[in-house]
C-alpha cells in the first residue's frame, strides 16, 4: 500500500502549520479559551478560505471531493495546534451526514454555507443513561399533519451553543434501543422549543445539553429515509472517530516536542537532565508509542472509507482502542518528565494532557472499543 502523499495534501498541511504557529500560538489558544464563544469567528473565516471546510465535500456542491485522508492530516495539525474551532462537530459529524444522507435539495442548501464559513451545525444524538450505545434514543419525533413534533434531551453535544442548526436524531417507532425506528431532522437552533445550555469541557472546548419541547418541524426537515438513519449515525460516528484518532496522533507529537525540548532546557547535579539515560529510554518509548499511533489513525482514516462495514467499524474501534491506550501513556509520561511543572495551567503540556484524555473519551473510551474489535473478531 502507497502512504505517501499527493503534493497538495502537503501543501495543504504546511499552510495549516504556518497558520497555527503564526496565528495559533498557546497563550492566544489559552485566551480563546476563555472567551464568551470558545473559539475564534475570524480564524473560522480563515479555514473556509484555506479551503478547509470544504475538504470532505462534493465539488458540486461547493466541495474539493477530498477523502478520509485529507481529514487525518487536517486534523493532525488541529491536534497539535490544540484548536478549539467546531471543526469536528459541523464539517466532520453533521456535514458528514448532510453529505451522506442529505437530500438534493439540503445538500444544496447546507453544504455550499458549511464550506464557506457561514453556517456551523452540531450532532445532536447521545442521550443521559446511553454511554457509548449509537442505537440508545429515547427523543421521540411523532407524525403532526404534514410535519413532526420532537420532544426529548440530548447530552454531551459538541460545540452545540455555537451551532446555528442542529441535526437531531428522534425516534419515530420502535422502543429506545431498537436499531429501526431512529430517524434524523434539521432543527433551527433558535426554533420554538429548543432550549440550549452551553458550558466548557475540561479540554478548553465546548459542549452543550439541549432540550427540545414539542419542537415543531416541516416534512423538509427530515434528513434521508424515516426510521432507517442509524447506519449514517454510525458512518458518521465512524468517520469522527478516525478523525479524533489523527487529531489525537497531532497532539502527541506535539507533547513530545515540548517535553523534549524541556529535557534539553532542565539543569539538574550540573547539566541537563535529558543526559540521564533513564530519562532518555522514557522519551524514547513516547517517541515510539506515538509513530505506532500513527499507523492505527493512517489505517483508519484509510479504511473508513471501504465499503465493507465490518472492516470499517473493525479498523476504526482498534485504532481507538490502542491510541487511547498509547496517548494515555505519552501524557503521563510527558507530565512526569516535567516533575510538579507538569499540571499547571501554564504550561502546555498539561492542556495536551487533558485534550488526549477527552479525545480517549469521546465517543467511546479505549475499554469500549477494545470490547467492540473483540466481539468483531469472533463474529469475523
């Protein structure tokens, strides 16, 4: 198998790295993180005009038809920058479905405003109580004249305060954790019913609970077939994941760099202390657990893509599983070899930390996934 890559996803990728360490850098991160928002509206601006919105979408609708890989390395530089834009939720999740499962008419409507900045969009599909259970929905969408009306909650929705519309899914048959029956919808953000309550996660990023209260909706908003939009969850989940996995990949590089460079700096009985052989093996196991975390996340991104849904879902959970495993161990590591220095807010390699402890959580932890690859090799 070919892994080099085409000379515009490296062009793509240097562009993206002279943006960050020009625009990008900690304490601007630091200071986005504390805003009102979360993160930046111009630096948004900025990617749609890097073409970076656009990545994963079809040319005729405004799209540059890139794949899976094209995702990785964007995100790899996003995991080593620590970026804080809705990147994830409204390109990778919601437009990802939009592109997949969308009609003509909302494809047409939707992807053109996603790739030119104007439009952010969350996923709103995980419930209190389900865990890590993609079939687990309780929102409940009933028939009303031509339309529906939704009621339900929603936990855990990602950059979901930012959004400006919201894909939900709500079922519309079935009992709550019945593969048919789910359904997906296009809600407006600022429709009657929708009650919204936005808070900071322990990254830096954003989440947000949301209620929907007899939230009345037209046919329109009915994204694909009534009742059969769990496998696009699912693709769509799949393809988040991969993408967390590169981003995951970008941020351990980037913590071996600092905690290097820190091994370098640190004097200790007269010199640095990155001449102590003990030290130098643990730097090089974090060196060596992080290249294999690249394989995992290139084969995922690679596989994501196939056809063959038990392939996909087999490559995508056993890159989740040994790159939570492998970014757990890199941070412990990085935070040790900078001693009591190694948690504080002030230094970098602490928020690395936390965002590759929030990634091993999301959308199943390395436990979860390793369970999944296993019952997928019986199965197979």
């Amino acid at each position: 198998m070919d892994f080099q890559y085409r000379e515009e996803q490296l062009a793509q990728q240097d562009t993206l790295s002279r943006f960050l360490g020009r625009d990008y850098g900690f304490e601007q991160r630091r200071a986005l993180a504390q805003s009102e928002s979360g993160f930046s509206r111009d630096h948004w601006r900025q990617f749609a005009d890097l073409g970076i919105l656009a990545l994963p979408y079809p040319e005729a609708f405004g799209g540059l038809n890139g794949n899976a890989v094209d995702t990785l390395l964007v995100m790899e530089m996003f995991g080593r920058g620590l970026v804080l834009e809705p990147y994830l939720a409204t390109v990778v999740l919601a437009g990802g479905l939009i592109r997949d499962a969308g009609s003509q008419a909302q494809k047409a409507e939707l992807l053109p405003a996603i790739a030119g900045g104007e439009l952010l969009l969350a996923l709103a599909h995980h419930e209190p109580g389900a865990r890590y259970e993609s079939r687990h929905v309780a929102t409940a969408a009933r028939r009303d004249g031509d339309g529906y009306r939704v009621d339900g909650a929603k936990a855990v929705v990602i950059s979901g305060a930012a959004a400006d519309r919201i894909i939900v899914s709500a079922r519309t048959s079935g009992g709550a954790r019945d593969e048919q029956g789910i359904s997906l919808f296009v809600i407006d953000a600022q429709a009657a019913g929708v009650h919204v309550r936005g808070y900071p996660t322990q990254d830096g990023g954003r989440a947000a609970e949301i209620g929907f209260h007899d939230v009345k909706l037209p046919a329109s908003a009915l994204i694909g077939a009534e009742g059969a939009a769990l496998p696009a969850i699912e693709r769509a989940l799949d393809y988040a994941i991969a993408a967390l996995c590169a981003e995951a990949v970008g941020a351990m590089t980037a913590i071996n760099e600092a905690t290097l460079d820190y091994l370098k700096t640190r004097k200790q009985f007269g010199q640095p202390i990155g001449r102590f052989q003990a030290l130098q093996h643990r730097m090089v196991d974090m060196v060596i657990s992080t290249e294999q975390a690249r394989s995992m996340a290139t084969l995922a991104a690679v596989r994501v893509d196939s056809t063959d849904i038990a392939l996909r879902r087999r490559s995508v959970s056993a890159a989740k599983a040994y790159i939570g495993q492998q970014a757990r161990s890199v941070g412990q590591q990085a935070v040790q070899l900078h001693g009591g220095m190694g948690v504080v807010d002030e230094l970098k390699v602490a928020h690395y930390f936390k965002r590759l402890t929030m990634i091993n959580a999301t959308f199943g932890d390395a436990d979860h996934h390793l369970g999944l690859f296993g019952d997928a090799l019986l199965s197979a």
